[in-house]
C-alpha cells in the first residue's frame, strides 16, 4: 500500500503499534476531548493533505450547526443530569475530559460521572449518582431494548434511552451529520 500519511488518534491506536508503523510510514496524531479540538483536528489534516478549503467549509458548518444546538439547549432550558453508558460487563460511562462529555454539555446535559476517561461502574453506583436520564450507546457496546430492562430493573425511576453512538463520539465529517440528529434528540429533552 505505501501510504503517503497514516492518521491515527491517541485514544483510538495503541503507542507500540504506532511507534511501529512510524518506522515506516509518516504518522500523524490527534488527541481529541472537545468540539474544538475536532475541529482543530480537520483544519490540521487540511493542510497536511492540501484540502484547506475543505476542511475550512466542513468547520463552518460544524461551528454553526453546534453554535445553534447550544443556544436551543439554553432557550429549551435543557439542563438534565446523564450518565452515558459505554460498555457492559462491567459498565462503563464516559468520564470528564471527554469528547463525549463536551458533546453533551453542548447539547445542555450535565453528566453526573466525575472522574475522567471511562470508567468502570455499578448500576448501585449509578443509582446512587442519581441520573435523570442513561443513555446506552450503540458503541462501542452494542446495547439494545434488553439492556434498558436490566438497568430499569436495578434503577426504576431513571428514563433511559438508546443512542446512535456514532453521533456522541465520532469527530471529524460525520459531525455535520452529528447536527441534524441532535436537534431531533434535543426535542426529546424538553
């Protein structure tokens, strides 16, 4: 194959793997926890693959389409304690210092898991947190209707809702996508 660039993330790839291919290959890193740095992230790869323009017209429609998610947040008065479940066996959520966490305060949710990254969880933990809402991605772990009764069962009187996970947690182009599906979801915040 011989690729010209290989782009990875700091998150996603591990060190050894990418100190591997960098024997080889030009790599270039992300290292992404918020909308800004996404979009810093696309003016970067920009440049390096001469798309300048491209990237800059994919950032205004990423600034604008989420500019006017939070200000519909603040107008809807959205402001909902979550917790975002993203692995089972053992739970998992998405801690501060996460794209995640940016993308739901963007869209007014407060996420009521302190500690940073991901970590593990209890439902008794969960419950006693507090939510208003869980939400339960559709990835990394593939939750479904089955899981929203296992966690109903040990927490019953939090709403719980499925989520495309792809739209929480994939930066880059598909955040323009990311737009049209949280103003759908805002409305069923309020």
């Amino acid at each position: 194959m011989k690729p010209d660039l290989i782009i990875g993330n700091k998150e996603e790839n591990t060190q050894s793997d990418i100190e591997e291919l960098a024997q080889h290959f030009p790599v270039w890193m992300s290292d992404i926890f918020t909308l800004n740095d996404a979009m810093k992230t696309i003016t970067q790869i920009g440049e390096l693959v001469d798309r300048e323009p491209e990237a800059g017209y994919l950032n205004h429609l990423i600034s604008a389409g989420f500019n006017d998610l939070k200000t519909l947040a603040l107008q809807n008065q959205i402001d909902k304690k979550v917790a975002y479940l993203i692995w089972r066996k053992p739970y998992m959520a998405a801690g501060k210092n996460t794209f995640i966490d940016d993308i739901l305060l963007t869209n007014g949710m407060i996420n009521v898991i302190h500690h940073e990254r991901y970590p593990t969880i209890t439902l008794e933990k969960l419950k006693y947190l507090n939510p208003q809402l869980i939400l339960l991605s559709s990835e990394p772990y593939p939750f479904a209707e089955k899981h929203i009764k296992e966690i109903q069962a040990a927490i019953p009187n939090v709403e719980i809702k499925l989520v495309d996970g792809e739209m929480f947690s994939w930066y880059g182009s598909r955040l323009v996508k990311a737009v049209q599906y949280f103003f759908e979801f805002q409305k069923e915040l309020y």
